[in-house]
C-alpha cells in the first residue's frame, strides 16, 4: 500500500473508561491502545490497535513488534516485506490503519474516494454492560437512542434481556453472550429470547466448540464474533451463524475488514460491525465499513472512555458523525 521509505512512530496509550464494561468473561476498567504513526517526510497517517486479550494480544505486544518494524523501515525494508512479518493484532491495526490515512493525505483523497465507500452518519447500537437484570434495566431507560445491545451471561439471560426489554418496549435489541452458553442452554433460552424479540444473539457458545450449530435452527439469528477474525474463518462460521462480526481489532485492519465484510454478503451472510472498545481514531476506520452494507452497526467505544481523543466523532445519541478528514481519512 505504501511505496518509498516511511518512519514508523509508535506511542502505548490507556484510555480509562467511564465505567467499568462487566461481559461474560471479564469486567474492563481501561482501553489499553498502540498508536502507529506513518511519516514519509511531508504527511503524516495515523493509526490505532487494541490487542485481543482472548488471544494473548494486547497493546505492550504490539509495541514490541512495531519496533522491531520500525527498525526495519530505517534499514530500508518495504512496508509490504514488513507488515506481513507483524503477528499481533494491535501492530497490524494500527499500522494498516496508519497506511490508509497516509495514502489519503499522500493523494489528498478522502478515505472514501479510495474505498469506494458512500459517506454519511451512521446509528450505532449503544452497550449495556452485564449487570443485576433491575440496574440493566434502569441503565436502558437512561439511553436516548432506540438501538440497544446487552452483555448477558449464562446466570439469568432471559431474565436480563426480559427485564430491559419491559424498561424499553421501544427499543431494538442485541445481546452478546460471549461465549458464555452451553448447547443446552442456548437450546432452552433461544425460544423465550425470540418472544422478547431479541434482534440478534453474538456468539453463544464458545470459539472452537461451536460445531453443534451446525443443522440447528435457533429461532433467534446467530451472529459470529470470537468465532471469525479473518476470510479463512468464514467456511466454518458460514455454516454455523446467520451474521458475521466484523472488528477492525480481529482482521488486523481495515484492509481485510472490508474484505472480510464483502465475502460475508457475497455468501448470503448478513454483517456486522463491532469495535474493542477504543477513542474515535479506532472507531473511524470502522465506519467505513458501517457504510460498507452492515445490517447491524456496533460502534459506541468512545462513548464508553472517560474521555475521547480532540476532534474526534460526535455522537449525538445513536446517531454518529464521523471525524474530519484532518483526524483522519
């Protein structure tokens, strides 16, 4: 993608969040963040990673690969030789990411002229985060937007999603076990979660041991997250869910995200964008695969963090306009 010499800079940042997000597996209290920084000598693109911590990734890894990348830039490596050499999923979104705000700055084009993309606001779904089904429900009652989505676990789930939904009749619901379900138990829930007309249930069992949702018709769609990082996952997750997650943060940047997310419609799959939480510099590549054709957008991180980044994305309720293109793309 980048042709000629670059120097890569790279900054750890830790974003704290509002408040702490509980998910099935884990209570998250701060964003720990790479920052890649791409200089040719007159532009400058920029770039954000957040490891995936299910897998051993995370922000310090990528950090230590980026400088071994950047050491190989100044040796007057090609940035195609190094990028495919990065393992870490925090390094190559952040890195990929920088390459296209570069590309846009080199060209002077918008990053949607170079994807083909058709601008505009998006409407994000906003996060709820695990909790006693009563202070679910009065959190949902304090959100303006109509779009919901819920951390549930395998402790109460119905009586999570039935006591948000009594609190927002009006209100489109998600939920994301994470991984948290047995077969069983998503065989006897699925029936009452459709009655509560839950939109959409992310990855109920685990990564790995989905395989009995092969042939099994749950009467709520199925959407793939822990279970789909890139294309090759796509043969297995296909024949087990009716929607793919698409993360930035899981393909390693907004290259394979947008192929990842075209391959899923090409294969009938419905797709959606998520985030791993993150300022608006994560989230502003993601919107351009909200654009892209995505049936459910999932794309609230900045709302999250105690604070976002200067000139980031406005969010005004669930309706969100992205950055200028000086921030980036």
């Amino acid at each position: 993608m980048i042709e000629g010499s670059v120097e890569l800079r790279i900054t750890h940042e830790t974003w704290p969040l509002a408040e702490p997000l509980r998910i099935a597996f884990a209570t998250i209290e701060a964003v720990d963040v790479v920052v890649a920084e791409l200089y040719d000598g007159q532009h400058l693109g920029r770039g954000e990673g957040i490891g995936v911590f299910y897998r051993d990734d995370n922000a310090q890894r990528g950090v230590v690969e980026l400088q071994g990348a950047a050491a190989a830039l100044a040796a007057g490596q090609a940035y195609d030789a190094v990028f495919a050499q990065l393992k870490s999923y925090a390094a190559r979104t952040a890195v990929d990411c920088a390459a296209w705000d570069l590309k846009c700055k080199q060209t002077k084009s918008s990053i949607w002229e170079l994807t083909g993309v058709s601008p505009g606001r998006i409407e994000t779904f906003s996060t709820i985060s695990l909790d006693l089904p009563q202070n679910m429900a009065a959190s949902a009652r304090m959100r303006p937007g109509l779009r919901l989505k819920l951390k549930i676990d395998a402790t109460n789930p119905v009586g999570q999603v039935e006591a948000v939904r009594r609190a927002r009749p009006d209100a489109i619901l998600i939920a994301d076990a994470n991984q948290a379900f047995s077969f069983a138990q998503l065989q006897d829930v699925a029936p009452a979660l459709a009655q509560l007309g839950l939109a959409l249930l992310e990855q109920p069992l685990a990564s790995g041991a989905d395989e009995a949702l092969e042939g099994y018709r749950c009467a709520v769609p199925l959407a793939a997250d822990e279970s789909c990082f890139e294309i090759s996952d796509l043969d297995l997750a296909a024949r087990r869910y009716d929607v793919i997650n698409v993360k930035l943060d899981k393909t390693g940047g907004l290259t394979e995200a947008l192929r990842l997310e075209r391959e899923s419609r090409r294969r009938g799959l419905k797709t959606m964008v998520g985030c791993m939480a993150g300022t608006s510099l994560s989230m502003a590549p993601g919107f351009v695969v909200a654009r892209a054709g995505v049936s459910f957008v999932d794309l609230d991180g900045p709302v999250l963090l105690a604070q976002d980044r200067s000139g980031g994305a406005t969010y005004a309720g669930e309706v969100v306009t992205p950055p200028a293109r000086s921030f980036w793309g």
